[in-house]
C-alpha cells in the first residue's frame, strides 16, 4: 500500500513502516523507497517540484493523477504545491496501472462481503462495520461510499453482497443505497452539479 510516481526518469513509491521491508525485498534498483513517517522523507508534492527543477521551467511540467486514488484533501494539496511552482495537475481518465496491465490484468476478487459482529465499538472504526477479503491479509473488499447530509450510496459489485450484508445496510440508522461499482464516475457528476 502506498503512492507511486513515475516520471519520464525517475520512479519513486511512497509507503509507511508497515511495508518498507517489503518494498525493500521486491522494488528494483529503478525505484527509490520514500520512506513514510521520516524526518528526511520528502512528501510526493516537494518531491515532484523538486525533481521538477531540472525541466524546462517556461513551460512547467503536467503531472497526470488516476483521480479515484486521491481524496479532495490530498489533491487540493498537491495541486497548490505544483501551481506553485509553475506546474500542473490534471486527472486522467484511465488507470495508468490498468493500462500497462492490459488484457493480462487479473480479475477483481469477487468474494461476499460479511457483516462484522461488533462487541466493542471501540475496537472497529469503519463506517459500516463490513469486511471482506478481497485484498490478502486485510478485511477490506472494492468499494466506493458517497456520504452526503441526506444519504449514503455505497458502490459495490452487488453479486458480492450476502443477504446478510444486504440486510445490514438496510438496518443502518440511515439506509444505505446500493450501487453497481461502476456506477460511481457518472453519480459524482449528478452529485457535483
């Protein structure tokens, strides 16, 4: 898990403590390891303009961002700092990864997703108390949640839900919606105007 930046000369992946021996043991000597959490760890926008400084500066540089792997926060941030320095943010419309996948790209897992039983409150803090398994070794599944004042929408393959987990989000103080994955570019736009 981490940010990865890749430029026409450089290609960097940022990840915290968790996985710095993993990312150790499996990038090649192409990749720099930016370590998360360290004093002297530049973060992804001062790393850009930094590396940025060698370019032709009259016409700055465009860095292209999947944007569903960014929140608003994030993006907002990134973008003031490339603005800054004469540099320019923009979304593309494809999954740069995905492309370079191509047709070899594995299928998302499609496993159910289950409604965790929850004793301390505490203990769990996702929003709906669901897990999955569709990623190894952590309880998440795809997915994409749109939480206004007056709804929430989650965005889910619906093959995965099992009829406990379509009951559950029914029981919610505020019901859920349930949306087909695919369905979230074209409701952000119905959302955004």
């Amino acid at each position: 898990m981490g940010t990865a930046i890749v430029t026409d000369t450089a290609a960097a992946l940022w990840t915290d403590g968790r996985y710095y021996l993993q990312a150790q043991q499996e990038l090649d000597q192409t990749w720099v390891l930016m370590k998360e959490g360290q004093h002297d760890t530049l973060r992804e926008g001062p790393w850009l303009v930094n590396h940025f400084k060698g370019y032709m500066p009259q016409q700055g540089c465009v860095v292209g961002v999947d944007p569903l792997l960014l929140d608003q926060k994030c993006w907002v941030e990134l973008e003031k700092e490339l603005l800054g320095a004469g540099h320019q943010l923009v979304a593309v419309t494809s999954n740069l990864v995905d492309v370079v996948w191509g047709a070899d790209k594995p299928q998302r897992p499609n496993n159910p997703v289950l409604v965790h039983d929850v004793r301390c409150m505490y203990n769990y803090t996702y929003l709906l108390n669901m897990r999955g398994s569709d990623i190894p070794y952590n309880p998440l599944f795809f997915s994409y949640m749109i939480v206004t004042l007056e709804s929430v929408t989650i965005f889910v393959d619906v093959s995965k839900l099992t009829a406990e987990a379509t009951q559950h989000l029914q029981q919610e103080p505020c019901p859920v919606e349930v949306a087909p994955y695919e369905d979230l570019l074209p409701r952000l736009t119905q959302v955004q105007h």
